[in-house]
C-alpha cells in the first residue's frame, strides 16, 4: 500500500512513523525527521492540483491528512476524486471550522456540553456573559473560527471576560474567527482528549492520551498546542470511557450521517469529566498534536488497514493495541508560546531503543537539523509502567540541546 501523509508537524511524524511499518510512506511537505521513515516529496503541499497529480503519480492509495486548515478548506473532498483520503471533507471539517456550528450540533445530538449562546455583536454578548457571573458562573469566551487552539479565554471575572469579549471582537485579535463568538459557562473538572476513527455511521476510538496544555509546570502559564502527553490513562475507567463514547461519540456521528454528511477520518473529543460526567468541550476533526505521538507508539498491527477502511466507508476493522505505556516531552523553543528564535542547531545523540524522538518545528540547514517553530521536538518513550516510561522520556530528553530548549519537567508525574 502506498500512503501519502500531508503535513509537517510532530502529529504527522508519528503518523507516518506508525504507517512507514506497514505501508510505503511519502510525505509533503515532512520535516526532517519524517524523512527518515518516508520518502518526501518537494512539491507544495498547499495546493490541491499538486497533490492530486502526485497521488496519480506515485500510485498512492491512501492520503492521510494531518492538519485541521487542509481540512478545512475541502482538500478531502478534491483528493477523493482521485483516491482514498482519511479526512473529513469540508461539511465535516465544519466541526473544527465553527465552534457555533460544532454546539449546534452537540445541541440537537443532545450531547452533553456547557450552556452556551452564540454572539456576533459585543453589546449583547457582553451583557449575557454579566448575567452568567450574575446567575453565579463563570465563563469561557470562545471565538467560533479556527484559532490555533488560542481562540479560547477561560475568564474567572467579569473583567476578565469583557476584556476577551473585546480582544476578540473589537480589536480583532483573532483575525475573522473572532466574527462570532460562543460564550458558554464554565465547567470544572479532569481533562482528556479521545481520538475515534470514523466511517460514516461506524467508529473505533484509539488508546486515551492525557495531554497537558499550559507552559509550564504546574500547569501555570499561557496555553499552548500540548507540552506532553502520556497513555494509557489509568484515571479513567472502562465504565467513563463506554459513558463517553455512547453521549458524546455515538449521537455526534448518526446525527452527521443523517444529515448526509459521510465522515471519513478522525473524530477528537475534548471532554472534560464534572462530577463524574463527560462533558464535551470541543470536537476537532484531526489526530492530536502530541496526543497521537504518544499514541501511536501503543500500536501494533493494523492501524493503516483501519484508515484504508474508513477512508473507502467500510466498517474499521480491529487493530492492536499493546500493553506498554508511554510518556511523550515535547521540548520547545524558549519563549514559546510568544516570540522565540529560530535556527538553532540541535544536537540529538545516540538515543535507547525505547526513545522516538519525534520532529515538529525543525529544518534542515546546510545539512544540520535547526529549530524552525515552536515545539522542536516530541521525546517520546515506551516502558513497562508510566514511571519507567517517564524516566526514559526525561533522561533522553536531557541529553538533547539546542540553545534555550525549554520543556516542562512534570508531564506524567500526577500520571
Ligand atoms: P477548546 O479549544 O474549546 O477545547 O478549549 C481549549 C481549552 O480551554 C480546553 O482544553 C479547556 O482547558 C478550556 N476550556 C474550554 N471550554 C471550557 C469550559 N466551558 N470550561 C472550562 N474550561 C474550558
Ligand atoms: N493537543 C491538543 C490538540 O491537538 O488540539
């Protein structure tokens, strides 16, 4: 089988690090690490021609799509004119495209989620969230549009919560996902994300990852992408994850399929678990980043049978999944998630067989691997329990530098 994985990121490394076992893997436009386990093809990944040529050219079977803007944008549906793609096409994408559209869904499908009202004016969408501190709530100020994963202010004040309510749609901090806004209340609880494969009215959830968003330890600092994940997740019950797949999975999927939108690819939920009940936070249409690093590790064989599956719309057949566990440390450049300097050479030494160090930010440079983003780097380690997995993760993480590498040194320690 050939495969062609679309993106650049630590996610797709490890998609195609998994796939590279077995398939042939190409990759557009890759990283330098995604190199090493698949052929890449330098052409620009960003247009839909190109790719729909080089899938006729080099006979690829399967196109998987890493990032949500592709998604977005309705490459699934212009690829599928010339082979089989795991990725929703746009109607689906919709989902991560507007956080209006995503609760009207989780409305009507009668999934659990935070009350919440849509807003595209600032005077009442002020005076609605003063009446949510009024009745005694608190609120997350949500622009609709897609934002990085920083379109979302948690406020705790009503000071807190106009001065969101003005970044995004005054001052237009977000650009035109700010248009229209979702203020809804605020909930309370343990997080966790689950990754579900999808074929229509079909789905298979992946092994849980927990990742940790803030910068810093203690989950002090500003949000981020996700500065390490681990799996399994031992705080979530077999009874929490089947309550989680029946209210907040199952309704979601049929109620897309009745509406005649055919969703091929992944389905990520943002839950968060309140007084022992899933609530759903957000769901996005792409595998996790670095929540699939760690993943992807707890696989064995047929993972690329299953994304053929969905993709042609047959049912996901069942794939392996292995008893080891896994702590992912994502080192980043200093300063991230703010400014931070790019180009910086990394020195990655000889590693232990249950290190992957996955690529995310970095590029090649006169034949040196340099810092070219954010997150450089998913250190990813498999072991017998957490803790062992833990320490294999740091240790190897330590022993790589780059000037100013910054990683938090708590990912997995509440595990
Ligand atoms: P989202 O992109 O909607 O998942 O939001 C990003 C992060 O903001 C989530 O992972 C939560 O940590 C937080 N968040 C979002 N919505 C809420 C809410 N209603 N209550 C509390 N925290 C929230
Ligand atoms: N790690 C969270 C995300 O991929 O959205």
């Amino acid at each position: 089988m050939n495969i062609l994985v679309v993106g650049a990121g630590g996610r797709e490394h490890a998609l195609a690090w998994k796939l590279s076992q077995e398939a042939n893997v190409f990759a557009c436009p890759g990283n330098p690490g995604i190199a090493e386990c698949a052929q890449i093809l330098p052409v620009d990944a960003s247009d839909a021609e190109v790719l729909k040529s080089v899938c006729v050219e080099h006979k690829i079977d399967l196109v998987v799509i890493g990032p949500e803007d592709p998604l977005i944008a309705g490459l699934a549906d212009e690829l599928r004119e010339v082979t089989n793609v795991f990725g929703p096409g746009a109607a689906g994408a919709e989902l991560e495209g507007s956080k209006a559209f995503s609760k009207d869904m989780m409305a009507r499908a009668g999934v659990p989620t935070a009350a919440y009202k849509v807003f595209t004016d600032f005077e009442p969408a002020e005076a609605f969230a003063t009446g949510r501190f009024e009745a005694g709530h608190e609120v997350a100020v949500k622009a609709s549009g897609a934002a990085l994963g920083k379109g979302v202010i948690v406020c705790g004040s009503m000071d807190e919560a106009e001065d969101a309510l003005r970044r995004m749609m005054l001052d237009k901090e977000f650009g035109s996902a700010g248009d229209s806004v979702v203020i809804e209340d605020r909930l309370h609880g343990r997080e966790f994300s689950l990754l579900t494969i999808v074929s229509g009215r079909s789905y298979r959830s992946l092994p849980v990852a927990q990742d940790y968003k803030p910068a810093y330890d203690g989950n002090e600092g500003p949000n981020t992408g996700g500065m390490g994940t681990y799996s399994p997740v031992e705080w979530l019950s077999d009874d929490l994850l089947e309550r989680t797949e029946r209210t907040v999975v199952e309704p979601l999927v049929s109620l897309m399929a009745d509406r005649g939108i055919d969703y091929r690819g992944i389905l990520f939920s943002g839950l968060m678990v309140q007084d022992g009940v899933p609530l759903c936070l957000e769901y996005n249409v792409r595998f996790g980043d670095p929540e699939t690093q760690s993943v992807m590790r707890r696989l064995g064989s047929g993972f690329a049978d299953a994304l053929m599956a969905a993709a042609q719309g047959k049912e996901i057949p069942e794939f392996e999944v292995l008893d080891n566990s896994v702590v992912t440390v994502v080192m980043a450049s200093g300063g991230y998630p703010g400014k931070y300097e790019k180009g910086l050479a990394i020195d990655v030494p000889e590693l232990g067989p249950e290190t992957v160090v996955f690529h995310a930010g970095t590029k090649l440079d006169q034949g040196r691997v340099v810092t070219a983003g954010g997150r450089v780097l998913g250190v990813s380690a498999s072991g017998a329990s957490i803790p062992d997995a833990r320490a294999a993760a740091y240790q190897s993480a330590e022993q790589i530098t780059f000037k100013d590498r910054m990683m938090r040194s708590d990912i997995a320690l509440d595990a």
